[in-house]
C-alpha cells in the first residue's frame, strides 16, 4: 500500500468518500492502523500534524500532502532530501475572505453594541459606520490574500497589500517588505493573512501599529505567531487600536487564562475562517496525484527554505 492518511478515523472514511468522487480507487490506509512492514512501502502521506515518528517509520517516503495551507508544523521535522511537501492552495481564498469582510463589518457597525441593547432591552439609535471610507491593508499577497483584496476593493475608499516582493493586485496599491512604513501609514483596518516563518514571528508589534490610524482594528487570519500579542494588547488598552478579531493565536488553543479573552473590543475565535472542506481537500490530492504519477510539477510545493 503505497498511500497513507494520518488523520482520525472519521476524517479518514470522509477523504477516502470523496477521493473515490475523484476517480481514485487504489488501496489508501491510516497511518495509525498500519504495521511497521505496511508503513515500509508508504511512499505518500495525505494529512497534517505527522510527528516524526511517523517520518522514521516510512523509510520509502517521497511526497507529503498537507491538508490545510499552512505546513510550519511540518517545518521543524527532520526529512531526507528528497521528500515533496505541498499543500492546499486556492482554496481557502473564498472563505477566509467572507470572514475577514464579516469582522470588518462587525467592528465598523459595531455589532457587539447592537447584542449588548439586545441583551439590555434598550433602544438607544447610534450613528454606524461606513466601510466606504477606509483604507484596508492586506499583510500578505499569495493567492489568499489578493482574493481578499480583491473582495475588499469595491467596497472600501482603499486597499494595500504588502509582499515579499510589491505584489500587483488590480485595483491595489502594493508594497514590497522593505516599504512597510508606508504600507502601515494612515491604516484603518489592517487583515494579516501571513504564514508563520523564522522571518514572520512577531512582525506585527508595536512599532507597526503605532503607524496606523489611532482607533484602528486588526483582523488576524493567518497566523498568530505574526502578531505581538503583548503589543496588540498595549494598543488596544491605549486606544491605538479600538480592538481586533483574533481567528489564529500564537498558541492554540488560547488558554482559558489568557487576558486576551476579557480584553475589551477583542473578538476570539477557534480558528474556523479557513476550513479545511474535504471536497476541496480531495480535489487538489487528486490532481496533485495524477501530477506525480507522471512526474510533473505537483500544486502548491512548499520551499522549505522559505517555509511555504
């Protein structure tokens, strides 16, 4: 059986329903109920999370296939040269990018107001805000972040994304690395799609917020080792920022004990805008497969140098 999961048993039976809707109907086995003689002939893995136990164990191993679009738990894993990694691309744009537009929305109609009246039994009419006259910025321009841009653009006065190198988005101004003052500068909103690299812990401190407008709102849904959480926190009890909605955290899942949980304008949620949906999952797996097969380019090779 050259074709392993490493996933829970549910997952299992799921992927392998909808890699039959693909065509695909070779033996697949879970890592977890394989032997050691099984796991000798395992040539590629479909899953996330793969300790290196599981790594020593398929000596035969050539391809990894991620399950979600961030592969950084695969990075401190020690593997032969040769091995492929790749992960799901085009997929979570769509998603990721409603959840990014629902936070922004939340926080300029002021949402969490409208549930406290709610709760209160009071009407008490306020003067709500507009997306139309601010100035988004997109942290991040791989093909999540510009379908974010993109969805922001029609509906806001502007839009920035900044990449490794200036990205070129219609309709957006980009930014290459070495320009983030002027990418900060003036920032209403700012939505951070980055992976989490050596060279992106932290990027987001105190010294990038300060640059944006005071009372701004950042919305996280990439990593959450990219942002300062300590320095997010002295933003937003400062009134440098009004608050922020954190889909990703620096560790997962947030401890009950964490002052983020009360601090106030800050909205936690478990980690849900970029689902991994099996279909799609399934889908890029298959193609990707037919690709190794016939020894083409495979979708969504990570760089190990680069981390994505």
């Amino acid at each position: 059986m050259e074709i392993a999961t490493y996933c829970e048993p549910r997952v299992h039976q799921e992927l392998l329903q909808e890699l039959r809707q693909q065509g695909i109907d070779e033996s697949i086995g879970r890592v977890e109920d394989m032997d050691s003689d099984q796991l000798r002939a395992v040539r590629i893995i479909f899953g996330w999370r793969i300790p290196q136990t599981v790594i020593d164990a398929c000596p035969s191993l050539e391809w990894i296939q991620g399950a979600g679009a961030g592969v950084d738990w695969l990075m401190p894993v020690r593997l032969p040269p040769g091995v492929a990694i790749t992960r799901i691309v085009d997929q979570f744009g769509p998603d990721m990018g409603e959840f990014a537009l629902m936070a922004a929305l939340n926080w300029v109609k002021d949402w969490p107001r409208i549930y406290r009246q709610q709760v209160d039994h009071e009407w008490s009419p306020y003067l709500v805000g507009q997306l139309k006259v601010l100035r988004v910025g997109v942290l991040g321009a791989g093909s999540i972040g510009a379908h974010i841009a993109q969805m922001f653009r029609p509906l806001v006065a502007e839009v920035r994304a900044l990449g490794r190198r200036e990205p070129t988005i219609p309709g957006v101004l980009g930014f290459a690395a070495d320009a983030w003052p002027q990418f900060y500068d003036n920032l209403d909103c700012l939505v951070m799609v980055l992976p989490h690299t050596p060279e992106t812990i932290h990027m987001v401190g105190a010294e990038q917020l300060a640059l944006m407008r005071r009372g701004a709102y950042l919305i996280n849904v990439g990593r959450g080792a990219v942002l300062d959480e300590a320095a997010l926190s002295a933003a937003v009890e400062s009134g440098q920022l009004s608050g922020a909605a954190l889909d990703v955290l620096e560790h997962e899942p947030l401890p009950p004990e964490s002052p983020l949980w009360e601090l106030p304008g800050v909205t936690i949620s478990p980690h849900v805008s970029g689902p991994s949906r099996r279909a799609g999952m399934a889908e890029i797996f298959a193609e990707n497969l037919a690709r190794f097969r016939r020894g083409e380019a495979l979708l969504g090779l990570v760089d190990r140098g680069r981390g994505y």
